[in-house]
C-alpha cells in the first residue's frame, strides 16, 4: 500500500475476541442455545434465536472463508451486528445459518458500517462513522487469511481529503451515511456523501488512488465536487428532485458553470431553504457503466430512483422514479430507506433489499428479486420479512419469561413487545405466548397468540414485563405488568388450578406503586418467609424491594420500598445516568443468585444475598456480550427457569430488536466435557494497588490476540488494550477505590480475577 492520506499513523491489527462462557469461574457458565424449535402457523423458523432486526444496514462478505458471500447486518435501532453464514442454498429461506460466533470477528461498530473491497484484494473491507472524530470516516482492512481466519485492522480513523488546496475530513454522520462506488469507472473506490448542512445535493468526493499511483489500494481523495449529477431534492418533505441540470460553483468551475438562470449554490443558506436528511446508494441500474442513485428521505415513505444520463466521467442526472420500482410493488414503508444489492437467493444475480433507518420495527427487509441480469437488474417483489420471518421477533423491547400457561408441565414462553403498525401510525403493545409443545428435556415451541389476554387494548407502553405467582391463595397463578411509566398492573387468573390461565385486570395502579419509569417486577419469595415479595427493576439503575406484608391469601405491599437499592446495585451504563435494570432472582444449589440485566448489553450475577437484604451483595461475573449490545436503548432483559429439564435454571434474554437469545446453565453432570483450562494466566500487583498495578502474563499466543479489560463493579469498561508484552503497567490514579474487575480474554478462553484500589 502506498498510501492511506495518513502517514503518520500505523495500521492498528485488531481482533475482537470473547468468551461467553467463563471457564475461570466456573460458578456461573450458561452456553448459548441454537437449536430448540419454533415454528409459527405451523412453519418452523430457520434461525428463531437470532434476536430481531429493525433498523439493518446490510453486507455481503466472505466470513469464513469458503467462498460464498456471508451476509453482515448491523441494527442501527441498538448497536447490534448479526451474522449470517451462506449454506449455499438457493431457497432464500434456508440460505442463511445464523452465526453468532462470528460477531467477535468485527471491530465495535460506530453508528454505521459498510463495506467495499477498497484495495482490490478480493476481501470486503469495513467502514463506518469515526469514533475520533466525530463527522469523519474510518477504513478498517479486511486481512482474512486461511491462518488467523477473519480479521480487520485499521488503517484509516478518519479519511480526508484536499479541498481548495488544503486537507479536511470527508464528512458523515450518524444519520448521513456517504456511498462507496467506483463512480468514475477508473477501478479505486469513490466516495458520495453529504454536505454538512443538508442542502438536497449531493458531494462527489474523488479517489486519486489510480491517478497517482496506478493501483486502487490507498485512499487519497479530492472534493471534486459539491453537486454531483447536477440535481438537487426537492426543499421539504417530499423525496423527489427538485431539479435537474442545477447550477452549482463550488468545485471544479471548468466542469461546473453557472448558468444566469439561478443564483449560485451556495451552502450558507442551505438550512433556511431545506430540511433534508437522506439516505443514498449507488449502482449501475441500466448497464451503461455509470452510476444511478436510489435515495431514501427522512420524511417520506418511497425510494427515490434518479437515473443518470451522463457519463461516469461527467454525471448528469436526468428522470426520476418517485416509487420506485414503479414497474412492480413499490417499496413503501414508514422510516427513510436503505438499499443493498446483493445476491440473496444464491443464484449470480444481485437482488435488492429495501430496509427502514427509522420507525418500523417489524417489516425490516424487503426483498425483491432480480429477475434479468446481474449488469442490467429488475426487480420484483417477494416478501418483506426477509430473515426477519425466520426469527422470534416480537417489534422491540422484547421481555421474556418462561411459564407454564396452560398447566401441561413444560415452560411456555411469554414476551413482552411492540410492534409499529401503520396505519394507525402507533405501536402496538403486548404480550406474545409461544406455547412449549416439546417434552420436559427438548423444548418446542409453537406461537399461539401476538395479544396474550387483550393487553394491547389497555394501550400500556411498552416494554411491557411480566411476572407471575398465585398472590390468592386459590392455586392458580396470578399476573402482574410492569409498563413503561413505572406502575404495575395487576390480573385476576381465573381458571383454577391446573386449568389454562385466564387472566382479567383487576388492579390497574396496583398497590399504588410507582417505580418511576420503566418497571420491571419479578414475584419472589426474597426473604424466605413463605410468601411473594416483588422485586422491582427499573430506568435509573437499581432494585426495588416491596415486602409481603400480607398473607398467602391476600398478597399485600406498601407503595413504597422497603430498599429503593436492594444489594447496593447501581447499574448505570457508561455516559448516562440510566441503567434499565431487569432482575431474575434464582435458587442453585440451595443458594439464592440474582441474574440482573441492563441497557449496556451485559448481564451480571451475585450472590450473597440469603440474610443480606440491607447489604451488598456479591459480583460474581457477567454474561459479556458486547458485540450484540446497545448504550443508548432499553436493551436486554433477563428471564429464566429450567427449560431443558436437567435441574439447572436457564436464560432468556430479550433484545431491544424484538428477538431472544436462549441460554442453558453448564450441567457438568449431562457428560458434556468441560472446556480445558487455557494455558495462558496472568497476575496483577500490588493488589490492593494505588497509583498503579503492574500485569504480568504467562504462555502467551503470540499471535498478539489476547486482551486485556478492566471494568469496575457497575460494569463499566474503564481500560481496555490489546495484550503485545508480557507486562504492562496500567495507571489506577484516576480510578475511585474500590473493587476491579480484569478480564484476559484469548481465542479459547478467558481469564478474571478482581483488583482492589485504595488510594
């Protein structure tokens, strides 16, 4: 490579890696869990533990290796990246495998991400919004060898440009996201993106990789110029141009002159005249070798498609298409749109998906086949719940819990959802019941209802969390909702013992409890006295206890808690004063545990907790998951029981995208062998420390893919770096004291052990 328009910077190799189940505490290990079955209307579901998708942006690449495109989707709607694996199937259907092994592969990703084979190497390569610089792109090389397998390194944290002479950024955002192509056909990746005030044009910014060193493996750009294609949007909500052959002066002036027709463009005044926020992609619709554009639009429902009748050397956008395609069933639906092309159904053409960036959060990939030619594409509409339909995906917020509803002896499934509708542009919120058809070991499951007892006429917002006890002593279990504004609502379960429930509201603001925002209850008897105490998670971070003061007959609490921060749990998630806390207290072995998630993605265990309810309790280790995490919505949410029948207390998470994620606890008993100790180790002194804690480590790879993670008790991330010596000297003076959690983490394993700070 000869140049990345950054010299001074050396490419950073990077390899996420992580360990879901933690062999060096082996207290707390539960295994993620594939393949249990779920079918809906008698259709079995190709990856329904996949965890919902709403707002995709999508990629193909070859993830492992074995030639085929794999599909790469990141959900704008909580952070979160899925992967799918090509089988090579031609049933679209069957043709993706869900792979959540190869999520640790990718770098933590930055508000959006997009690949392009930049360097002509065959290997998609990933870019997304800077992370150092906030209206700026990063580049990360994909350097996939048969060796390390997939692995990205960054050669690029925020690509410039020359404009007038001097270097500045190639500008993007969170919510404008430029287009990779080859616009000029020359063979090195250009780039098409947005001024910084929305103005309805479009910046043409121009890879001089071939010009100046005849190969297309740098990034070295030139703003080329300020209106490509010489069109504009139409000022407003509609997405449609509002004109075509516009005159423009910034950029090349021999190439772009100014007719006397209009006043010169110019950018000052762009938001005074225009609130466009756009989305854009670029490919070759008619097979005349340049480039058109499809453009979704913040306020409209309809793809845009601006064809282009120049040249690739000279752009010249001159008929619109304002429902595209216009030829078939448009693509209409709330939120701005996405486009890929990509070959989905395995059969050499590329198709397209039309995807929503806002809104909706059910119809979230429509696929429309490309019935002629790969160069020359049509496209006709066959479904719009492209892998969506393969996946429990209740909307969003999705809160599970396991429970037998109809009395059989098997864990049924009930989970809390929303589902955008439009009309009549609002969400539906309620509760879904998938009933387990399976036996007590293997769990099936089968949906029954999307409106578990009529929740959604209440009109309760959403996320909507479950709990369940006979709170009347007349052998069947009651029901209480913890809705969005921190009230619970209390329903009657009529059926009688052994019977199907049937539940009624009895108690809409039962008790009077008002948590604030976002309750979570869990009914369980804490204190062992014999009756169901409520257990309250909640926005701001912590557990609320409520004592039954009652009897078993007439369940009672006051309507304010015993302990507004029961265990001392304060799970605050970095950069916010909100934590979204979800408790599921659970006995193993004779001993109470707590499972408490939050909207960082993770999910912590303690104990500590028999005889302890005004005190603090324990950490004993995290569920860390962080390449499938949100730090900016309610995220997941954590329930569970023993679904597999083997005396152990699994999980269920629910993901802001809608979706679960199952989890059976390690049974070492169920001759399944044991993961072998890692030979890698490392000890960190002094402990406690003050200033500074030196880390020594021993058998390292080699490979330089360890890593090193420092969080504190809340789960926040405070260090974090790749392990390249055997020691390192980690500065602590800046940290509160208090107790540490360091974290090892290697391709087999991961390591932990706890670090005190006294300053």
């Amino acid at each position: 490579m000869r140049n990345t328009h950054l010299r001074f910077l050396a490419a950073l190799p990077f390899v996420f890696l992580f360990l879901l189940s933690d062999p060096s505490n082996a207290q707390v290990r539960f295994d993620r869990v594939e393949n249990v079955a779920v079918e809906i209307a008698g259709t079995p579901m190709q990856n329904p533990w996949s965890g919902g998708i709403n707002y995709p942006l999508t990629s193909s690449l070859d993830m492992d290796g074995d030639g085929r495109k794999d599909l790469f989707v990141f959900d704008r709607f909580n952070n979160r990246v899925s992967c799918f694996l090509n089988t090579g199937s031609t049933n679209v259907v069957t043709a993706w495998q869900y792979a959540p092994e190869m999520v640790q592969r990718f770098p933590p990703i930055n508000k959006w991400a997009l690949f392009y084979d930049y360097n002509c190497d065959g290997k998609e390569d990933l870019f997304m919004l800077s992370s150092l610089f906030p209206s700026g792109i990063a580049a990360w090389r994909n350097d996939y060898t048969q060796g390390t397998g997939l692995q990205f390194t960054l050669v690029n944290p925020f690509m410039r440009e020359t404009f007038a002479g001097f270097p500045t950024n190639i500008f993007a955002s969170a919510v404008s996201i430029p287009a990779f192509a080859d616009v000029d056909s020359d063979g090195d990746m250009d780039i098409i993106g947005y001024n910084s005030v929305p103005d309805g044009r479009f910046i043409y910014h121009r890879n001089l990789s071939m010009d100046n060193y005849g190969t297309c493996d740098s990034l070295v750009y030139e703003w080329a110029s300020a209106c490509w294609g010489n069109f504009a949007l139409q000022v407003g909500g509609a997405n449609e141009v509002g004109c075509f052959h516009c005159p423009c002066r910034v950029g090349r002036p021999t190439e772009e002159p100014n007719p006397v027709l209009e006043p010169a463009y110019d950018p000052s005044d762009a938001a005074r005249r225009d609130d466009t926020i756009s989305s854009i992609y670029l490919l070759d619709l008619d097979g005349d070798n340049d480039m058109d554009a499809l453009i979704g639009d913040i306020s409209s429902y309809n793809t845009l498609m601006v064809h282009n009748g120049g040249t690739q050397f000279s752009a010249e956008m001159d008929t619109q298409d304002v429902s595209f395609p216009s030829y078939d069933l448009a693509a209409v639906f709330n939120g701005f749109h996405a486009h890929s092309y990509i070959d989905l159904d395995n059969d050499g053409k590329r198709d397209m998906l039309f995807a929503p960036n806002e809104n909706e959060n059910r119809q979230g990939m429509w696929w429309y086949k490309n019935t002629a030619t790969d160069p020359n594409p049509t496209f006709s509409y066959r479904s719009s719940d492209f892998l969506v339909g393969g996946m429990i995906d209740v909307g969003e917020a999705a809160v599970p819990v396991p429970f037998d509803y109809d009395s059989d002896g098997l864990l049924d499934l009930i989970v809390g959802g929303s589902i955008f509708q439009n009309p009549p542009q609002a969400n539906k919120n309620s509760l879904w019941l998938f009933r387990n058809k399976g036996t007590a070991t293997q769990p099936a499951y089968e949906l029954i209802t999307d409106d578990l007892a009529g929740i959604s006429a209440l009109n309760l917002v959403a996320p909507l969390a479950a709990t369940f006890g006979d709170l009347d002593a007349d052998g069947d279990a009651d029901m209480i909702i913890g809705a969005d504004d921190g009230k619970l609502y209390f329903f009657n379960n009529s059926a009688g013992a052994g019977n199907p429930c049937s539940f009624q509201l009895a108690f809409p603001n039962y008790m009077g409890i008002d948590v604030g925002n976002t309750a979570t209850p869990q009914l369980v008897d804490i204190n062992r006295d014999g009756l169901h105490d409520l257990l309250i998670g909640e926005k701001s971070a912590t557990i609320n206890y409520f004592k039954n003061i009652g009897t078993a007959a007439s369940a009672f609490y006051s309507n304010l808690p015993d302990n507004d921060t029961l265990g001392g749990i304060l799970l605050q998630s970095q950069g916010y004063v909100e934590g979204y806390t979800v408790p599921f207290f659970y006995d193993t072995a004779g001993t109470r545990r707590l499972a408490v998630s939050n909207m960082g993605g993770n999910v912590y265990f303690y104990d500590n907790i028999d005889g302890n309810l005004n005190g603090t309790f324990r950490l004993l280790d995290s569920l860390y998951n962080k390449p499938e995490s949100s730090r900016i919505k309610f995220n997941v949410s954590v329930n569970g029981g023993d679904i597999n029948g083997d005396g152990f207390v699994d999980l269920v998470l629910g993901q802001a995208s809608g979706g679960l994620q199952l989890w059976y606890q390690y049974n070492p008993t169920a001759g399944v062998p044991a993961l072998e100790e890692p030979a890698v180790s490392f000890i960190a002194f002094p402990n406690p420390a003050r200033d500074e804690v030196r880390v020594s480590f021993n058998h390292l790879s080699g490979k330089g893919t360890e890593q090193l993670e420092v969080t504190d008790i809340a789960g926040r991330v405070l260090y974090r770096s790749r392990v390249n010596a055997e020691q390192m000297v980690i500065s602590t003076t800046e940290w509160a004291s208090g107790l540490y959690l360091l974290r090892l983490v290697s391709e087999t394993a991961s390591r932990s052990m706890k670090l005190r700070v006294q300053h």
